[in-house]
C-alpha cells in the first residue's frame, strides 16, 4: 500500500502514530514492510492456506464473535443431506461435472424452507438445457449482483446452539481443520511463530470494542482462485465481527483513480450500471422473464425491476414504454464469456475486425502480451486513445515479435487510429476510490491541440454515427436513434457537460426533478436514473460529490466530503455495528443504533438499513421485497439478510474456500489429490501453451517462482511514467528482484542481466541483488522467488522488456481474471537471445518440459 497507494496509506501512518499496529504479508519486503510492525513474507499462491489458518485458530479456540455471528451470519443454518464437502471428496465439492467442468449447486443447499424461485430457477436449468445453461454460467454469473443477487431460501432450518454437524459452523470448522500452522509452515513457507503472532494480533484487536481492517489489491486477485482469496478473508472478517463497523471490513484498493467508479459505471462485458447483470441470449427473452430469472424475492434485490426500467428509461427516454417493454429488446445480448481475452482469441481467429482501446495498453498491461500483439496484428482497425504513444498502438512496428521475425510491418494489415486524449486536469468529471466514494475533480486547463476527453469522444462519436443514420428504416439502427443524446456542450471544443451526465446518473421523476434516493424509483416509467446506486449525488440539483468541507468542521465520519453511494453511507451493513437489540456493540465502536424514542434509526452515518424498522419486527412468512428483512438483518441486499460464511450458489467454485496450487505451481496440493481449481477458464490457443506443475515430468524445468508488481515511481503499463524524465530518472530500468543466494545459485551480479522463461516467451531484466525477497521452506525445499515490476515497454524514456509477456491465460472462473502473480518460471545469467534465436530459446525449454497442447489443462 505505501509503494502503489502512498496518499492513501497516510492514513495507515497516522492510525499506526495513535498505535494501531499494522501487519504486512507479502512475499517481498516492501515500503509498507519498512513501516510495519510486522512482515509475514509467504509464497505466492499460498494465500488461502494462510487465512484459513486463522479460521481454524479463531473457530478451535473460540476467538469468534458469537452472538455476532450466531445473529448475523448463515453459521446456524443447516445443510441437506446431500453437500459433500472438500474434506470428503479431496477437494471437489459434491455437484462437480467433470465433463463440463461445472457443479450443480443443488448440492449446496439449505435444508427446510423453500428456494427463492426466481433466481433459484436461474441456477437450476432443465437437464434438457445444459448446453445453454453452461454458456449463462461462461457470462460472469458468480459475478452478477455484486453482493447477493443469487438463490437464497425462505426459513431455512437453524440451530443457534451451533451444534448440529450439518450447521454452517460445523461445517466451517471441519472444512478448515486441515489448516493448521503446520500446513502454513509446509504451504506458505511462515514460521509458526509469525503466523501465532498474526492469530494473536488480529483475534486481540477484535470483538465489541475493537476492530481490525484487511487491505488487499492485485496480489489477491490475479489468481485462479482470487475471488476465493477475498471469500476467505470476509469469512474471517465476519467471525470476528469485523464488517459493518468502523475501523473494520476489507478494503479493496483500486489500480488507479475511478476503477471502482468503471465497475460501478461498468467498463465489464457482463453488468450494466449498478451491478445489474448484463441480458442474456438464453433465459432473458424478454424483461418480465429477465426480472423473473435475475431479482430476488426478499431485500432490496427484490426491486430490481425499479432500477432496470429506470435505466432503460435514462438511456431511452420517450421511446421506452410499457407497451414496448421500456426497449428491453434495444440491450445486447451475452452469448457467453465475452472478457478481454476471449477477444483476443477471437482477433486471431479473425472473428474480432476491430477494437477501440480507452486508456487500455494490452501490448504491455495484459497477460501473454505476445498474443495480445499477435491480436492486434490480425485487426482490419484499431483505434487508441491515450496520453501517450503506447506500445499497443506502436506494436506493428517495433513490439519482439518484429525483432523475432515472426511478425513483418508489411505484412500487418492493422490500420492504427491514435488519438491524443486529455488528463483528468484537462476535463471535468468525478472519481469514484475504494471507499465508494465519488470526488469530483474540476478542469484545470483546456487540453492542448487535438487531445479530447473521453466524454468529447464518445458522445461526438455517438453524434456522428446518428447523423449517418438518421434517415434509416431499419429497425436495427433504432437503438442507436432512440437514445438520449442531448447534453449541452460548451466552450470552442464542444466539451460536453459532465454534470449533465452526473444528473442522469443520479435520475429525474416525470417533472425532471432530480431524486435524492433509490427507494423513490419506480417501475411504470415515471423515473430515470442511469446507475441506482448513484441516485441522490446530486439531491436537489447539488453536485454532491464536489462537496469539500473541512474535517475540522464536521464530524469525524466527514459526511460533507465527496458523497459515498449509497445514500452517502459510509460504511455498508452498518445495522451489523448494533447488537440485535440496536444498541451500540461499545460506546467507542458506537456508529449507528436504534433510537426509540424517535422511532428510527439513528448515529454518526447513513443507518444502511429501513430507517423505521425496529429491531423487534419480525416479517409475516409470506412477506416479500423489503418488508420480509427482519429487525435482525443487517445485510439488507442478501436474499436472506445474512452475511454467508458459506455460499450455497453466486461462486461458481465451490461454497467454501479452498486451497489449490496455481495453474503452474512447482509444488504439488499437500492439502488435496486435486492440484489446480477444477473450474479455472483456461484459453486453450496455440500461442497459450501451459507448464506442467507439481510433480508432473517436466515441471522441474520452470524451477522458481515470479510474481509481478509495481512501483511508486511508475504507474500501470507504464504509458504516461515512462514519458516522464524526472520518473524514468527514478527507475530508469526494468529490473529483477532476486535473493544473494538465488544469485549465487544462478551466477547472477547484481547491476548486471538475467533471463527470465516461461513456456510464453523469455525476457531479459537487469538484475537487483537483494534481501528484501528471501528464500523460503516450502514442502521440505528451499524456493526462491523473483519479484518483476511490469510498468516497461518498447516505448519512452526509460524502455524494457514486458514481464506480463511471460504469463499465461489461466483465469479466475468468476470475474475472468488472469493469473499472474504465481509464475513458475527459470533464470538464467546474462541477456536473452536476438532475432529467432529468442523463440528457439523458448522452443527448447518447451521441448525439455515436455510440454503438448494437452499440457496444463487437467482437471
């Protein structure tokens, strides 16, 4: 956090100053190690293994939050009869297809009560439907909702003593008990005496009347099993009652100013604004049978059909009615996977003609650049916007594959349109961080000569391609002519007005009044709102967001900074930071509290809950929507207003956490007969061959582990640092982190150059001689891991080899992310070959390895 968040982590150092203490866990010694309390180094991968550790410690020795979780957790819900856990099928839950690489997920369900029908019917396709049903689970599924959005059941069986063998607790404690610090000493290479400090720490600073925070970024979930990473951590978090309070939950840091505010707003092939899921060509033919397979019955899910015609409504305006079904039929369809490296493949397939990159470099930012170039030469156009001139719109003419021959700049028929694009201080608009928080930052300067916003772009753009078509009958260009495109424009630049869009963000009712809150939307089209969880920032005509009042004039939750969606809460689920009967769990963890005298909630932020819902109302059975959340449930968007230790449908590998090794891990699962995760997308290409790992013949040519990172001094791929003489004179080039006895080993000198293989490509880096990344005991062996900075390319002041030209396409079944932060991989002494000499080099190390088409794509 120090070395890529160094404003935010202020806070951290002021924290520590009033004597937080502060734990680091990173396989290389860091800035942020250099101000901890404690470093914890472990080995890339093994992260489940570790917090699964401290599960098994806090549940053994009764660290957990009882009446926390007994009350707002699933611990006392029990199972049927039917779930298998890991522990009983070595490390496959009960469900799994392995012809299709799938679970049924009836498996994993709840006894008594009945399965909330419309996303239950979701999840539960006909046998007859599999086909289909598998391409609705490639579409990012587990990703739908953002929190909640799958089947949940009506009164479930329980058991509040937390004894029965199929309750949640018991199942959690069984399926973590093989997580001891002896398997984190095996596994992640901690010493147990380290790892006893962190249990120590963490379960001392928990409870009623304190609370711990996670901090987590990129080296959790560019993984196979990353969103599993983040599961883990929240089943920790909630069994020390860690979430909905203050100074507690996980806090996801976000790559750079408004990635939160691109999943909100989304820049994702599988949601539209809000979380909403993107349609789909199977099972949502129209909106009624959309609403029916994508709401929920219970909570604020149940009102999805509210902000769906509203966003329809904000898009299309006057052409969306009832009688037309608010132009529901105008969306896109999904077909299946549609991330960004699926379109690669289908660009060298030639399916995919052209791409436009919004401040995207895949040449260098992307995993397997060689075959994001090999894409991109296989495009009839391309269009690049950027600061700067970014490899990916460079790539024709000087990317390695042009050194290696395999590329020749004649023969790329890719015609390249860069156009220069203006800073965030060239430009009006918001950002929305980590903490959900929207800022809005104000132009500072017109930008220079062609350079435009991204708004100017894509609204120009749009206004264009209507006037072609403005004279069309034909039904398939209405959704482009039926939108809403009337924002006003300003200045000699006809810059179009962000806070126009910002007010269509947040909604309108039928007389153009602005909305201060999404319970005030409606689904007969009387209200327009472009993403929900946005709607009231901008309440009574205010732009909300650029609201900037001192700390020093306000209360310390500093409600008048910014606005935070929804509803400018602060911290979410903050019902959870009262006890069951509403009060305070302490006066000095005291947030929000039932008032009942005023008959309200009350207290420092946003209660995030029905703010006249006492903690004494408990819904009639047949209760729907809103009215069926008890007093009880804080977790007001799950279906069942509990936080799930244990998921019975959302993820689509497996309820629980489980460990399994990275895709080319050089260590076999100690844990499980299964080694890798069973469901991981792999992209089966040629230009994609896969390792062999663990004890595979072959696996001990790619001996060590790298793992990719960045630096203070460069930003992401590197576009704009690189162009920057002061920041190139910083880290001025690409280098290797390697240990002294990883150097001797290889006969690496420090300032001097290593080679670095995968079966992908091989790289060359300068090398960096020191102990900040030490060897570690993993599985009776000495490991040495290599740490590699990814901000270099061909282009800049200060140019390089790309580290991200080394990873595979193995991704995270979930969100489709990739997976490089566990690369096992070879180093060698001195710089890598020129010319086809490069991919003979690799060519051989693959014939070594033994490596096939077939290789790496096991079950």
């Amino acid at each position: 956090m120090a070395e890529c968040h160094p404003v935010g982590f202020q806070w951290v150092m002021e924290a520590k100053a009033r004597g937080a203490k502060v734990i680091h866990v990173d396989p290389r010694f860091t800035r942020t190690s250099a101000v901890a309390d404690l470093h914890v180094p472990l080995r890339a991968g093994s992260d489940i293994v570790f917090l699964g550790a401290i599960i098994n410690y806090v549940l053994a020795n009764e660290k957990y939050f009882r009446e926390y979780v007994v009350n707002y957790t699933n611990a006392p819900t029990i199972l049927t009869e039917d779930f298998a856990d890991t522990e009983d099928l070595d490390g496959l839950f009960s469900g799994f297809d392995a012809e299709h690489r799938s679970y049924d997920r009836e498996a994993w369900r709840y006894q008594g009560g009945d399965m909330s029908a419309a996303a239950g019917r979701r999840d539960r396709p006909s046998a007859e439907d599999r086909r289909k049903h598998r391409e609705v689970r490639a579409a990012a599924r587990g990703e739908a909702h953002g929190a909640g959005g799958a089947p949940a059941h009506s009164d479930p069986d329980r058991d509040e003593t937390l004894t029965s063998p199929r309750c949640v607790f018991q199942v959690l404690k069984r399926h973590f008990s093989r997580y001891t610090p002896e398997m984190v000493q095996q596994v992640c290479g901690v010493p147990p005496d380290a790892f006893a400090e962190v249990c120590e720490a963490l379960t001392e600073n928990s409870g009623p009347d304190r609370t711990t925070a996670f901090v987590y970024s990129v080296g959790w979930t560019q993984h196979t099993v990353g969103v599993q990473y983040i599961r883990t951590a929240a089943i920790l978090q909630l069994l020390l009652g860690n979430i909905g309070r203050p100074g507690g939950g996980i806090l996801a840091l976000r790559g750079h100013a408004s990635i939160q505010g691109s999943t909100d707003i989304p820049t994702l092939f599988d949601l539209l604004p809000g979380y909403l899921p993107m349609p789909h060509v199977h099972g949502n033919e129209d909106l009624a049978t959309y609403l029916d397979a994508e709401s929920m019955d219970k909570g604020f899910w149940a009102n999805m059909s509210t902000y769906m015609v509203s966003l329809l409504k904000a898009w299309w305006g006057e052409a969306a009615s009832k009688d037309n079904d608010f132009c529901y039929d105008y969306l896109p369809r999904l077909t299946g996977s549609h991330s960004t490296y699926e379109t690669v493949v289908a660009q060298i397939d030639g399916k995919c003609q052209g791409y436009f990159l919004f401040g995207e470099n895949p040449a260098v930012g992307s995993a397997n650049g060689r075959m994001q170039r090999m894409g991109l030469a296989n495009l009839d156009w391309l269009v690049v916007r950027d600061l700067a001139m970014i490899e990916s719109a460079t790539f024709w003419q000087n990317g390695p594959e042009i050194e290696t021959r395999e590329m020749r700049t004649q023969d790329i028929g890719t015609e390249v349109f860069f156009l220069p694009a203006a800073a965030h201080t060239e430009k009006n608009g918001s950002f929305t961080n980590t903490q959900r928080m929207l800022q809005w930052h104000h132009e500072a300067v017109e930008p220079p000569g062609d350079a435009r916003s991204d708004l100017w772009f894509a609204y120009h753009l749009g206004r264009r391609i209507r006037a072609k078509l403005a004279a069309s009958t034909d039904q398939m260009d209405r959704p482009v002519l039926d939108l809403t495109w009337d924002y006003p424009v300003r200045g000699p630049l006809a810059e179009p007005s962000a806070d126009a869009v910002l007010a269509e963000i947040n909604g309108w009712d039928a007389q153009r009044q602005p909305l201060s809150s999404y319970a005030q939307l409606k689904d007969d089209g009387s209200t327009a709102c472009g993403c929900w969880i946005y709607c009231g920032v901008r309440a009574g005509g205010v732009n909300q967001a650029a609201r900037r009042k001192p700390g020093s004039e306000q209360s310390w939750v500093a409600p008048e900074w910014g606005w935070a969606w929804p509803l400018n809460r602060r911290i979410l689920y903050n019902r959870a930071s009262a006890d069951p009967d509403g009060k305070p769990w302490s006066q000095r963890k005291a947030l929000v509290w039932w008032d009942e005298d005023a008959g309200k909630w009350t207290g420092h932020d946003v209660a995030d809950f029905v703010a006249d819902r006492p903690p004494s109302f408990r819904p009639p059975d047949d209760a729907t929507g809103v009215a069926a959340i008890s007093g009880i449930d804080p977790f007001i968007l799950q279906a069942d207003g509990k936080a799930w230790l244990f998921a019975p449908a959302g993820l689509l590998d497996g309820p629980l956490p489980t460990h399994y090794e990275p895709q080319e891990s050089p260590f076999t699962n100690p844990l499980y007969r299964q080694q890798r995760n069973p469901l991981r997308e792999i992209v089966r290409h040629r230009q994609n061959p896969l390792q062999p790992a663990g004890d595979e013949p072959g696996a001990d040519v790619f001996p060590y582990v790298t793992t990719t990172y960045r630096l203070t001094e460069h930003h992401t791929a590197g576009g704009m640092s690189r162009n920057l003489p002061y920041l190139s004179e910083l880290q001025p080039e690409f280098f290797c982190e390697v240990s002294p006895e990883l150097a001797a080993e290889r006969g690496l000198t420090n300032a001097g150059w290593a080679t670095i293989i995968t079966a992908r490509t091989a790289i060359e880096a300068r090398v960096l001689v020191t102990e900040r990344i030490r060897p570690i005991e993993v599985q009776g062996r000495r490991l040495h891991q290599i740490g590699l900075p990814y901000h270099w390319g061909a282009n800049g002041l200060s140019t390089g080899d790309s580290a991200n030209d080394l990873a595979h396409l193995s991704l995270d079944p979930n969100v489709h992310i990739q997976e490089v932060k566990a690369l096992a991989c070879d180093i060698r002494p001195g710089r890598r070959p020129r010319g086809p000499a490069l991919r003979e080099l690799v060519h051989e190390y693959a014939q070594r390895a033994g490596i096939t088409d077939d290789t790496g794509t096991e079950i």
